[in-house]
C-alpha cells in the first residue's frame, strides 16, 4: 500500500482519469443505487422536498468529496462523517447500509475504471473497507437500529 501521500496521489489520479473518461457520473451512479437499495427512491423524494434531482445530485457530489476527503484529510473526514452519519440513521431512518450503498455505487464505478490498473483497483477497495469499518464503529452511537447486519464481514 502506498504512503499517505502517495495514496492521496493516487486517489486523485483515479477521479480525474474517472471525470475525463466519463465526465459526470451522477446518473450511473443513482441508476446502480437504486438497483441496489430500491427502497432509497421513496427516502429522496421524501427529503428531497420538491427537488429530489438536486438532493441526488449533491448526495452523489458528496459521496465522491468523501472519498477524495477521506485520503487528504482522515481525521477531518472521520469527524464530519461520524455526526452526519449518526444523523442520517437517527434522524433521517438512513441506516448504514443505505449510507454506504451510495458510497459503493461510486466506488464500484472506480473500480471498473481501474480495473487495469491494481494500484488504484487496491486502494479503492481499501477505502471501501476502511469507511465500512468506520461506519460500523459508529452503531453504538445510533439512538435506534434500522439495520443490523455489519458492513464489512468479520476475518
């Protein structure tokens, strides 16, 4: 695994190849979403108070500035996750698993795009490992539980 510099190098070098080769990704990324979480289609109209694109678009906008974040600035990103994180679950009934699921759309179109080069394919799976990790230490903070069942699966 490369240095922290060397990661946060290497993690902009993906999202950039990722926005020349695709330009915006946001409608890939809500179309696997949904397919994977069908249930979140009703949670962004609900939160999306009349403009449920908007709420997509920077809920998509957000996912990939977590991710650059997340290399640059851990500490940082780790503060600013763990409350927003407990709110969505307590606040807005979006359990861990609909978080991340936002996440791994992204994440999974990263991968795809790197799939030829292991460099970036291996530290975009560590970064998925390591929010999902993250995420899961939070659940004792949840005032309620609206999924159980852990992100990441124990070794």
């Amino acid at each position: 695994m490369p240095a922290a510099g060397d990661r946060v190098a290497v993690v902009r070098e993906s999202l950039e190849e990722l926005a020349q080769e695709r330009g915006d990704i946001t409608a890939e990324v809500l179309d696997r979403y949904y397919a994977a979480q069908p249930d979140a289609r009703a949670s962004f109209a609900r939160h999306g108070l009349g403009d449920v694109a908007g709420l997509e678009a920077r809920m998509v906008s957000e996912s990939i500035y977590l991710l650059l974040r997340w290399v640059e600035e851990p500490s940082a990103a780790r503060i600013d996750q763990a409350t927003t994180i407990v709110h969505h679950n307590d606040t807005l009934d979006i359990g861990p698993r609909r978080y991340m699921g936002l996440i791994d759309a992204v994440i999974d179109i990263l991968l795809e795009a790197s799939e030829d080069k292991a460099e970036q394919h291996a530290m975009w799976q560590a970064i998925r490992a390591e929010i999902a990790f993250f995420i899961d230490s939070l659940r004792s903070e949840f005032l309620h539980t609206i999924d159980a069942q852990p992100l990441i699966c124990p070794e």
